[in-house]
C-alpha cells in the first residue's frame, strides 16, 4: 500500500512538472513555487503538531497570595519573550511570539510587511489576526465551526463580557493557543508610561484555590522597557486590569483575539 501511495505521488509531480513545462513556466521559478508552497505547509503541520501543553505547577496555598489575590495552580503556556525591534512593531512581535509558541518562527520584520504596519499607528488588529490565522491554520478568516483566532472588541472590564473574557483565557491556554491583546500602556502600568495603544500576549492564568475561576493572568509584554533579568517580558494581572486597559482614548481598536 505505501509502495502504491509512493508511486502515485511521484506520477502526480510528473504531471504538474509536465503542465508547467507546456506552459513555459522557467524551472527555477518552478521550483520556487514547489518550495513555497512546502514551507506553508510544513508551517501548518508543525502549528497543529506542536507540543504546546500548559505547565502546571504546584498547588499554592492560599496563605500565598500573589498580587493581593489567593491562588490556585497556575497554567502557564512556554511563551518566549522577544523583545521590538521597532517602537511601533508591538503587534508584529506579539504575533511572532504566539507563532513561535506554536513551533513556527517567523520574523517581526516579515511579519510587519505581511500586516502592512506603518509608522506612526503600527499595526490594524485586523491584519495582524488574519496573517496569524494564515500561518497556524492556512486561511485568514476561520468559518463557523472552523479553528482560528476571532477578534472580540473590548466594552467593560466586568460582568459577563469579563466572565467570556476568563473562559476564553481558560480555553485557550488548555488547547494551547496564547491570547493576542490590545491596551494602553499608561493605564496598565500606571506612572510608568505615556498613553500609547500596545499589544501584548495572554500566556495563561492562575487559578482560584478551588481551581474554579480565574484569579490571575499572564502576559508577556514586547516592550523592552517592562523587561527584567529573571521573567523577561513575563507579567501577573487581576484578569480585569487588561480588558480595562484597553478601554481608552489613547486605543482606537480595543480588541482581543482568542
């Protein structure tokens, strides 16, 4: 059976090459093509392959709060910190890092030319989702039922739009697929920075003692200036703080994408 499959291929590459030929297509650009299309697919298989599980660690007691809150365990996705390499790629970045989260690594500056992002705005959410849904799924914009990443436009920070917000944070880190972000940079760090629209990526979450909500978030911020020695870009906040961070002057697309 795998003799037969193997035949069969090799007839079909003969074909195409054949058709190609017929068509004038110069060989070298035959071969660009044949490559091109093997390196999105082989970008496809590696996203779905990838052994992107959560980390979970101990049980903490509540006697340890972290940020004022009593936790639970914590879940955290292997998202490494790379740092912008311009002012106005924070979404390029944050694209690059859930990529590579995902096995695929791809580089900001490839990605900025893929997004069209421009100086001084940076990067539409629109067009940054749309090149990410590309790489780890092979379309831009997924159907209904399909997998892929879905903008969600941010108007409260409470009640049940903040109950979606933490169930979408849960689901995600449990299938593996980090949270694409959207704040203002003055109102999630407070006297550390101007007003500025940001993105940044959702990690994972600690959870409740009980383990039944969420108590904390992870984030891991692009921006150099909020990195460290020990945690890099690697940040914990109450899940409200971020969804009202974004709610703001200074952020004309308050968007999240899970």
């Amino acid at each position: 059976m795998k003799n037969e499959k193997l035949l069969l291929l090799a007839l079909f590459s003969c074909v195409v090459i054949l058709s190609f030929c017929a068509l004038g297509v110069n060989s070298r650009r035959l071969i660009n093509v044949v490559k091109e299309i093997k390196y999105s697919k082989n970008n496809i298989l590696k996203a779905r392959s990838a052994k992107n599980k959560i980390t979970q660690s101990e049980v903490l007691s509540s006697a340890e709060p972290a940020n004022g809150v009593d936790v639970g365990k914590k879940y955290v996705l292997p998202v490494k910190t790379q740092a912008q390499q311009k002012w106005f790629w924070c979404a390029p970045t944050t694209v690059s890092m859930i990529l590579a989260s995902r096995g695929v690594n791809i580089s900001q500056s490839q990605l900025a030319s893929e997004m069209g992002t421009y100086e001084p705005f940076g990067t539409h959410n629109e067009n940054a989702v749309r090149v990410l849904n590309r790489y780890l799924f092979g379309y831009e914009t997924p159907k209904s039922g399909q997998s892929g990443y879905r903008l969600e436009k941010i108007t409260s920070s409470w009640g049940e739009e903040l109950g979606r917000f933490k169930e979408r944070i849960v689901k995600n880190t449990k299938d593996g697929y980090p949270l694409y972000l959207t704040v203002d940079l003055a109102k999630l760090y407070p006297g550390r920075s101007n007003p500025a629209e940001h993105n940044i990526v959702g990690a994972g979450y600690i959870s409740t003692p009980d383990d039944k909500d969420v108590a904390l978030i992870y984030i891991v911020d692009p921006y150099s200036k909020f990195h460290n020695s020990v945690n890099g870009g690697l940040k914990i906040f109450k899940p409200e703080e971020v969804p009202e961070a974004a709610i703001s002057s200074a952020v004309t697309e308050p968007h999240y994408a899970w």
